[in-house]
C-alpha cells in the first residue's frame, strides 16, 4: 500500500525519483525499492517523506483512508492542483476561491 500511494505522491508533486531520493538524501535506487515495496522505509525517511508530501505517516503506511472526509472527485483534484502550485499559484487560488466565495454569498 505504501509503494502505490509514494508514486502517486510523488507524481501529483510533478517529481521524480531521484528528486525525492536527493531530499531524503539516499540513493535513487533505494527511494525506487521504496516504491516498488522491495525495501521498507527507514523510521527517518518515513518522515520525512510524509512531510514532503504534507500527509501523514498513518497515510503513508496505508492507515488511513485517503478520503477520510468523502470528498468528490472534482474536490480531491483542486486540493491536489493546489499542492501541487507554487506559492504565487496558491495565493492566486485563494483569491480567486474567496472571491467566487463573496460573490454566491450575495446572492
């Protein structure tokens, strides 16, 4: 479980192996077994990793339900879209989302 959700992870954060090997500092090769499950993660590189990637280790580990509060679809790709911009695109969202927000407010 945890191989599949570390490569879906690291592709919605537009990464490769190797940049997440490099930010965990091993091998490319050992961040691969990782994800392919031939290798268990360290105590440290679980961590790390569950930083990276802003969830949690019980996540991670396959504990937790990825849709612990039954969004849609179309609401767990924004959330994901919005991780995955740059802090200039997040603040760009945000003001778009308050915005819409006020305006159906007013109605």
């Amino acid at each position: 479980m945890a191989s599949l959700r570390l490569k879906e992870l690291r592709e919605l954060k537009k990464l490769n192996q190797a940049d997440v090997a490099a930010h965990l500092q091993i091998a490319r090769a050992t961040y691969a077994r990782y994800e392919t499950g031939e290798r268990e993660m360290t105590y440290n590189s679980l961590i790390a990793l569950a930083e990276l990637f802003s969830v949690s280790v019980d996540y991670l580990l396959g504990r937790l339900d990825p849709n612990p509060i039954n969004l849609c679809d179309d609401e767990i790709a924004l959330i994901n879209m919005l991780r995955a911009v740059d802090e200039r695109g997040q603040h760009s969202i945000h003001a778009v989302a308050k915005y819409e927000y006020s305006q159906s407010c007013k109605k």
